[in-house]
C-alpha cells in the first residue's frame, strides 16, 4: 500500500531555512500529485503546494517567494524548503498524495512532523 | 486566497444526525465539483473522508455523506457514534489551480 514518511529536522532557527523530506513507498512519485500540508499547534490546515514529477508546481500565494518543492525520482522522495522562517512557520508538516490523478483530493498522508522555529 | 468558513463546533448526541457546512466563492467551492473533507481525530493525519463533493473512498461509512449549493459546501454524519468525534476539514480546488482548506469544525458527540 502507499504510505509517505517525513523526515528532517525538528527544530530551526528564525531566518534559516526549513528542509524537509517525504519518502514515499509502495507507489511511484512518477506519477499522481504530491502535496505538502501544514498545521500549526492547535489551528486548521494549510496547504503548502503541489508538484508532479512533470514539473507542475503551484504553491500557496501567501507562502510563494518563500517554497520551493522538488522531486528526486532516484530516491522516490519528494522535499519542501521554507526560507526565512519566523516562529509563525512553526507546524505539524505533513507530506501527501492526492488520491487519482488530479491535484488532489489527498487520499494518502504521512504521519507529520513537527517543526519548531525556536533560536 | 481566503480559507473556507466553517463553523468553529458542532455537537449531536448518539444515534442523531449532524451538518457541517463550508461556505466559499465562486471562485472555489461554488465553481468546481472538487470538494473533499476530512477527518481528523487528536495527535493523527487527516483521513479522507469525501472526494469531488459527495463520494466516499472505499471503506468510509455510508453514514457520511456531503452535498454542495451554491458556494456552499455540507458534510452530514447520522447515526452519530463516539468514534465521529474529531475535526472536520473541507477543501476546496480555486480558479488559481489551488487548494483552500476550511478553517476547520470540532464535533462533540454529547
């Protein structure tokens, strides 16, 4: 079955840049749209973007400027980088599939990752 | 792009029957047949609950079912169980080729 796995660090500092990577198995990332979502403590969710190994990528307008999300078909992952973060960024980061062959609905989730943004 | 309102809580004791609507623009909601929401129970990922307004992935209960008017959005729960009592998340497909998640409806089951 396709499961997704977040991985990175667990805390970043303000300013610097947040990395992060979903690992996908059971699944090929060559195909379907791949999402990251985030939820800080306590709130809704918030979706970060989308990319297909194509190279579609759109991105939440608030946060363009600041993503970038890329696919490694060698390693089957794919990965969000945050820059200048501030502790707004702080969140459960989770990493998602969308279901059939649109951009979503997100069918497939990792368990998250919490990411704080803490000097 | 602004989230999709949702009430903030909702609550139904065993056995009754619950709505959770997730109000947005033509520019979402009302201008596309790809609606979905999602369950979320404490310290777990979202799980997918309704797809393209009103059509349940294989293995969610027929007591789920949603519906779309307008620029209006509604997910429906009967026969409430204990087990229903989690966060509810619409989300939305946008005219700019995004996606716009509602800001979220806690449910009580008394």
């Amino acid at each position: 079955q396709v499961q997704l796995q977040e991985s990175g660090p667990g805390l970043v500092k303000p300013s610097e840049t947040l990395s992060l990577t979903c690992t996908v198995s059971g699944a090929s990332i060559t195909s379907h749209y791949w999402s990251w979502i985030r939820q800080p403590p306590g709130k809704g969710l918030e979706w970060i973007g989308y990319i297909s190994y194509t190279g579609s990528i759109n991105y939440n307008p608030p946060l363009k400027g600041r993503v970038t999300i890329s696919v490694d078909t060698s390693k089957n992952q794919f990965s969000l980088k945050l820059t200048s973060v501030t502790a707004a960024d702080t969140a459960v980061y989770y990493c998602a599939r969308a279901l059939g062959t649109g951009y979503d609905p997100f069918g497939f989730w990792g368990q998250g990752t919490m990411v704080t943004v803490s000097s | 792009q602004s989230a999709l309102t949702q009430p903030a809580s909702v609550s139904g004791s065993p056995g009754q029957s619950i709505t959770i609507s997730c109000t947005g623009s033509s520019s979402d909601v009302g201008g596309f047949n790809y609606v979905s929401w999602y369950q979320q129970h404490p310290g777990k990922a979202p799980k997918l609950m309704i797809h393209d307004v009103s059509h349940r992935p294989s293995g969610v209960s027929d007591r789920f079912s949603a519906s779309k008017s307008g620029n209006t959005a509604s997910l429906t729960i009967s026969g409430l169980q204990a087990e229903d009592e989690a966060d509810y998340y619409c989300c939305s497909f946008t005219s700019s080729y995004t996606l716009v998640f509602g800001g979220g409806t806690k449910l009580t089951v008394l």
